[in-house]
C-alpha cells in the first residue's frame, strides 16, 4: 500500500512538473497580471452578530461597512478589513434554510490570511483561550473554522511567499 502511495504521488508530480514545465514563466519573464488585487471574498453568515464577534473581536478584522445586500431585500452585507486593501465579507440571507457550510468540489476549500508572527502567535492563544478547535502546521500555519464552518488558515509566512518558499 504505502508502495501504491509512493508511486501515485510520483506520477503526480511528473504531471506537475509538465506542467510547470509547459507554462510557467520565470519571475521576469511574466506578464504583469491584469488584476489590481482582491476586491473582496464573499461566504454566507447564519448571524451577523456572532460573525462580528468572531472576526471583529476574535481575529481583530476591523469592521468596515455593514449595508443592505443589494440582491436580497433585508438581508446583510458585511465587510471586514483582512490589511493590504482586502476586505473579507459575508451575506446573510434572513427566512431562508441556507443549511450547513459544505465544503464541495467546485467550492472554497479554505481562506488563507497573513499575519506577522507576533500577531500569528497572538490569535493563536485567543482562538485556544475561546475553545475553537485548531490544527497547527509546519509553526507558521493554523488552521480552524469559522462560527459557520468555512475553513480558515491564518499564515505567518509573508505576503507572495509559502512555506519559505516565493509563489509571487
């Protein structure tokens, strides 16, 4: 088993490697991207409240807007300041049965946020002091959910790197 394991993970990165290979371009070599960056990510609130405590007063996000959605009568949109001129927001959809957070093929895995480490270490000991369950990677990566269960990642490592590693 483990040698099925081993062999399957190299034939993925032979796919890889193709595809590195085939497509991607040295730093000064690239274009420069057509995006001025992330406007904002949207996920869905079952509680508006509860998700400003969490991401206000829990992971110290500043609340920045908190308007009437413009696609559904009554319902929220809320905007949280993540730094670097990114917003994280959320809708809530009041009367109807959105149920559980699901995470499906197609749909957001998880969201991963950089923070310097002294502040890293900080939300860290909140989000145990506050009893969310966490998982703890590689000393730099944390990983828990959201009130409503989106998946989030809270990184240490800088902007455009990974790991040590430059990915911008």
């Amino acid at each position: 088993m483990i040698a099925d394991e081993q062999q399957r993970s190299e034939e993925f990165e032979r796919r890889r490697a193709l595809i590195r290979d085939a497509h991607l371009k040295p730093a000064d070599a690239r274009p420069q991207s057509s995006a001025r960056g992330l406007h904002h990510t949207a996920l869905i609130s079952s509680d508006v409240e509860r998700t400003v405590r969490f991401y206000q007063d829990l992971l110290e996000f500043p609340l920045t807007e908190l308007i009437e959605n413009r696609d559904y009568p009554g319902s929220s949109h809320v905007f949280f300041d993540i730094g670097n001129g990114n917003l994280l927001a959320f809708f809530d959809f009041p009367g109807l049965d959105i149920g559980p957070y699901q995470e499906v093929f197609g749909g957001l895995h998880h969201i991963a946020i950089s923070v310097a480490l002294p502040t890293w270490e900080r939300l860290r000991d909140k989000l145990i002091a506050a009893g969310v369950e966490l998982v703890e990677h590689s000393d730099v990566s944390l990983y828990f959910r959201d009130p409503d269960g989106a998946r989030l990642e809270l990184i240490a490592d800088p902007l455009g790197e990974m790991y040590g590693s430059k990915v911008l």
